[in-house]
C-alpha cells in the first residue's frame, strides 16, 4: 500500500475509541503497515473528515451511520461500524484486517 492509512475511530465521546485506535496501532506496527489511528466523537468529524482515508463507527453510535456515511461519501473515505465481537474484545488485529479490506475497495482520489 503506498500512502499511509489515516484511521479515525468515531464514538460519542471518545474513551472507547483511543483504546481501539491505540490497539489497531500497535497491531499494524507490528505487522509493519504505516498506519495512523485516531479517535474522534462523531461530531467533530465533519470538522476533521478530510484529514482521513478510512473511518470506523464505533457500535454504540450506529444510529449515526447515515449522517456519518454521508459526510464520509463527501470526502471519498469507506465507512464502516466496527467489527461488534472485535470492539467487544478490543482486537486490534481483527479491526486492522477490517481496515486493510474496506482500504481494498477504496477508490483512489
């Protein structure tokens, strides 16, 4: 993958989501894979949405998903809610394998 992937973690408030984000972290540092993660409450992401490539949706704040879709198809980023049973496990291997995936079938700009 040539440029870095830019990872935001969207919850309401943002504990949950800079755990998850430091998790993925460190799952893609040791694979090797240049990746930043950040967390963000979902309102500040229309603010922010341009400094990412890909965006997860925390659980909890699916009732969000096409407000978030929206501005996240405004900027060309795949949106997708975490993967219930690796946020539940706080896995940072199985959402980096999300992540790479949803990467996949992102268009280039």
């Amino acid at each position: 993958m040539s440029e870095p992937i830019r990872l935001i973690i969207l919850c309401s408030w943002g504990a949950t989501s800079s755990q998850l984000a430091k998790k993925v972290k460190e799952a893609a540092d040791k694979r090797g894979i240049e990746l930043t993660a950040d967390a963000g409450g979902t309102g500040e992401f229309k603010k922010k949405a341009d400094q990412y490539n890909v965006a997860l949706l925390e659980p909890q704040v699916r009732h969000l998903k096409k407000e978030m879709e929206k501005i996240a198809e405004e900027h060309g980023i795949p949106l997708e809610i975490v993967d219930q049973r690796a946020f539940a496990l706080m896995d940072g291997d199985k959402v980096l394998d999300q992540v790479l995936t949803m990467m996949k079938g992102r268009r280039e700009p």
